[in-house]
C-alpha cells in the first residue's frame, strides 16, 4: 500500500535489521510504552529479531511498517490473539516524532491496516497503553478507542498500571 510520503507493508523475518532498528528507537524514545528495556532488547541475537520479523505473516497475527521514500522506517504497529476473550489485540505502536501528527498520516495509515486485519478475527480492536502516556491514550480517544475500566500492573513497574482501551469495528 502506498499512501503519501510513505509505503505501508507487513513485515518478514527478512526485515530483521530494520526490525531491532526501529525497535531500539522505541524504547529510546518512549520507554514507558512498551514491555521490554533497551538493554533487554540490545541483548537479543538475530533469531529473536528474525522471528519477530515473520509475525507480520503468522496466522492470527500481523505486523506493519511504515517506509519513507529513503527506505528509513518510520512506524508499526502489530497485533494478535491471545485468545478468544480478548480477540485482537493492538501492541507494538510506535511512529517517528517527526512523523505523529494527523497531517503525516502515519499512524491513520497504520492503525487502518491493523484494524482490516483485526476485522477478520473480531469485532473489536483492544489495547493497553500506559496510565502516563498521555500523548498515546488522547491518540487512541481521536480514532475511537474507548476506555474500559479494566486496568492490570505495567509489567516493568508494578506500582504503575496500564488501562485497558477498546475499539468497536464495522465493515465500511
């Protein structure tokens, strides 16, 4: 998929050194937002990169990148089912800061191509985001996700939580 200014495509276990690129970034850039340390993710060989990258094409999983033009990555997103209750389920967000914003496109793009996919296995699109990112929950209010209430320790920081959000999906 071409949108503009960049390239939207799911990921292969080829994409390894891409993939642990842009993950360092992550984490560098917003620790909070995920479930793993930078120096957890320094440490992982290139299996665990390479079978990162084939999640894009596992059944009842997906991964997405977005590609400028200069071939830099520039966002993913991913998504899964855990299991039947929670049905799809949105992880791995994350767009470039120079890249966020409605006018990039980037994450509409993204969060279109996981929400298709999540189409396919539920009605409903669900995602944990982090009591403190407040930029990532307000993102989530303006394309419909809704909080649910439901709220679990963070993993890295058990004093802190993370809030269960909600997308209700329906065909176009």
């Amino acid at each position: 998929m071409m949108t503009e200014g960049f390239t939207i495509r799911r990921t292969t276990a080829a994409d390894w050194r891409e993939i642990r690129e842009l993950r360092l970034e992550m984490l560098h850039d917003t620790p909070l937002a995920f479930g793993e340390t930078f120096d957890a993710a320094l440490a992982h060989d290139e299996a665990e990169w390479t079978m990162r990258g084939a999640r894009g094409t596992h059944e009842h999983s997906i991964v997405v990148v977005a590609i400028a033009p200069s071939g830099r990555w520039v966002g993913t997103m991913g998504g899964y089912v855990p299991d039947e209750a929670t049905g799809a389920l949105l992880v791995g967000v994350y767009v470039a800061p120079d890249y966020r914003g409605g006018a990039a496109g980037v994450t509409d793009a993204l969060l279109s191509r996981i929400e298709d996919w999540a189409l396919t296995e539920s009605g409903r699109l669900t995602l944990h985001v982090h009591e403190h990112n407040d930029r990532a929950r307000a993102a989530y209010e303006h394309r419909g996700f809704a909080a649910t209430g439901v709220t679990a320790p963070y993993d890295l920081d058990p004093t802190t939580r993370e809030l269960e959000m909600v997308k209700q999906l329906t065909t176009s």
